[in-house]
C-alpha cells in the first residue's frame, strides 16, 4: 500500500464491504447492547412508535396550501 492508500486507510469494496452495509441491506442493524433493531422491531417499541406518532401528528398539522398556475406566468391559490 503506498502513502495515500496509508493515509486514507483501507477502504471497502464490493469484495469486503463494511458491515453497516452488509447490516442496512438485511433491514436494520445492530446497536451496542447486540440487538439487531429493523423497522418492525423498532415499531413494536412503545417509545419509539409514540415518538414517530408524536412526529406524524404535528405534520399532519401544517398547512399544506395548493396553488395553481396561471397564464401565461403566475400562480394563486387553489379553491377547488
């Protein structure tokens, strides 16, 4: 390895790719504590599928206001 390749490190490769990789194409990946934690185990969570309700609810919230286009430049709200 010369000294750039030592100064960047190593770097992964579809031959050895990193593990977070690996982890993110079988679904979910693995924490400190060993659990392996995916979108379904994640939502049978109670905090955590309270937080993303939490989240949700107040983006449901927001105004999301329609506009349409006028000719030949413009826009205005949208009535209908």
């Amino acid at each position: 390895m010369g000294r750039l390749g030592e100064a960047v490190g190593e770097r992964s490769n579809l031959a050895t790719p990193e593990q977070w990789l690996v982890d993110w194409f079988k679904g979910g990946t693995e924490t400190p504590s060993g659990i392996n934690v995916t979108e379904d185990t994640a939502l049978h969570y109670g905090p955590f599928f309270a937080g993303v309700r939490i989240i949700s609810e107040d983006l449901g919230s927001l105004p999301f206001p329609l506009y349409e286009s006028l000719d030949p430049r413009g826009k205005r709200r949208a009535t209908d």
